[in-house]
C-alpha cells in the first residue's frame, strides 16, 4: 500500500479502484531515481467504481489546493472525473477535449491541467503487437469488450491511422450501459471515418459469445472492461470460442484475469495469440509521469523504466 508521503516529499497521486495491489507501488521509487526525482512519492486513492461526483470533486480538488502535489495518474475514474468536475480543470489538451476524460493530472502556472494519454498509449501498444498493414493482410475486425476511456482511445488511434491497412473495417464496441456507448457514437460521428462502428448494449455473455464466433479469423477480441481486475469474471463464457488466428488482447495486466485465461486455453486448437495489458499499463504510467514532472521521456529513458517495471513484476 502506498505511504503517507514525510513532510519534505512531493507527492504524486495514484487515482483508483484498489491501488495498493499495484506494481505501481514498487515500480514508483526506483522510476524517480531514474527521473533523477527522487523526493517524489507516490500516495494512492481509492474510489468506487462509478463512484458520487462529490467524491471525485474532493479528490480533484486536493489534487489542485495540496501545494505539495504535483499531480495525479488517473485509472478507472478517467470520463466520471471530468464529467464530475469540468470546472475544477484549467486547461485540457485536445485528446482530453475529444474522448471527454483525464488519464494525467498535472501543475503549471499555478494550473491544474488535464491529459489524455490513453490513444497514445493504445497505438504504441497496438502497433507492437500487430505490425504494419495488419488489417489489409488478414481481414480480420476488432470486437471492444466496454467503451470506457481504453476502449474509446483504442478506436480512436484507429480511426487516425493515416494508412488504409492500418484500419479495420469493422469495428464492434460491446458495453453493459449504454451511456459509455452514446459518448464513443458523438466521438465516432465528430471524425470521418470509413471504420464502420457498431455500438451493442449487452451485459449478457453468451451473446458476447455468439458476436465473437461471428468473427473472421485473425480479429482481435479486447477486454477493455475492468472485469478479472476491478469486478469478477470475464466479458465472455467459458464455452466461447475465439476466432481462429485471433489476438486476445487483455487490458488488465493483474487480478484473476478470466479473460486471459480463457484465451489461453485455445492457444494450440485455435492458433489464439493471447497479449495481456503490461506494455500497456508500462507505457501508460510512462507518458503520464513525464508530462507530471515535465520531462521528457526519450526513448533511452523509456528502455530503462520498462527494464526497471520489468524487474519487479
């Protein structure tokens, strides 16, 4: 569990749901030796799920008053804290502005700024795991299990692809309520794109597996949802079956990890490549803590925190 930082430490707030299970926690201290920050210290919050704006507020914030804060990562929370409280942000940078949530919080002026890193984070991960022309090459769709603020920033680092291949044509985004599902349609419907998007309100996984047995081989099936990290269980059912020749990208990179799981044990009958949510999770926290501390991260600097987060796992 993160420590109550002494009188004389910075701190930096960690916005979740259960952040003291966090490799965050024993990644942190060594990242800020290599920031060359190391009086920096990293103090988690805990909000429930879809938690009462009042709370989200107080949390914002403190962020803001604490003059020994310099700012926060936000996981989980990323549309209902900014929905909660708009005002409390200076200033909000244009991905921000698109998708509606902040992944960073940071300081400057004397200005509580708000960051969404998340279509960058999505596109360097994405881009690892599939390579160039993935889309013109296979034919394969994306199924999005949630359109909270992953799922919305994977679609749209599609949908700004510049290269035809690099794009699917079909894209299904799968969500339990539909007003995540309304928010991804107007951010869908702001852009041209010849993606074309699917918007299913569905809490029932039997159906999410018959949407993924509809598939074409080689689409790639996303938890994008907080179940087997923040809630039980899995998008789908145990008797789901994957698309042959399909990538089963899991956001979640700890818990019980159904999903994963599940994946896992089609790997041989059904030739699933199954990716779980570290380059994710390492790329996310990267982005977010440069733009806090105002430094950037180079790609030399990038290679020794993945090394350095790699350590502790």
């Amino acid at each position: 569990m993160p420590q109550p930082a002494a009188a004389h430490d910075l701190i930096f707030y960690f916005v979740g749901v259960t952040t003291g299970s966090s490799f965050a926690n024993k990644m942190f201290p060594t990242w800020m030796e290599l920031f060359g920050r190391p009086e920096v210290k990293l103090v988690g919050i805990d909000h429930k799920i879809h938690d009462n704006p009042a709370a989200y507020r107080a949390t914002l914030a403190r962020i803001k008053d604490d003059p020994a804060c310099v700012g926060a990562l936000v996981t989980t929370h990323k549309l209902d804290m900014l929905a909660a409280a708009p005002d409390l942000i200076d200033y909000l940078d244009p991905y921000a502005q698109i998708t509606r949530e902040v992944s960073a919080i940071s300081k400057r002026d004397g200005r509580l700024e708000g960051h969404a890193f998340d279509p960058i984070t999505a596109g360097l991960s994405m881009d690892a795991i599939v390579g160039k022309d993935y889309f013109a090459r296979t034919g394969g769709h994306v199924l999005c299990f949630g359109a909270g603020g992953s799922g919305l920033a994977t679609l749209l680092h599609l949908i700004n692809q510049p290269a035809p291949g690099d794009r699917p044509a079909r894209f299904i985004a799968v969500n339990r309520s539909q007003g995540r599902l309304d928010h991804m349609r107007r951010m869908v419907e702001s852009h041209a794109t010849a993606i074309g998007v699917e918007y299913i309100q569905n809490a029932d996984p039997a159906r999410n597996d018959a949407l993924m047995a509809a598939l074409p081989a080689h689409s790639i099936v996303i938890n994008a949802t907080g179940m087997g990290k923040d809630t039980p269980g899995s998008p789908i059912t145990n008797a789901g079956l994957f698309p042959t020749y399909a990538i089963a990208w899991e956001f979640n990179y700890r818990g019980a990890l159904d999903f994963m799981h599940q994946a896992l044990r089609q790997v041989e009958a059904r030739h699933v490549t199954v990716v779980d949510g570290w380059a994710y999770f390492v790329h996310g926290w990267a982005q977010v803590v440069g733009q806090v501390l105002h430094q950037e991260v180079t790609p030399a600097l990038f290679a020794r925190l993945a090394a350095a987060a790699a350590a502790v796992r």
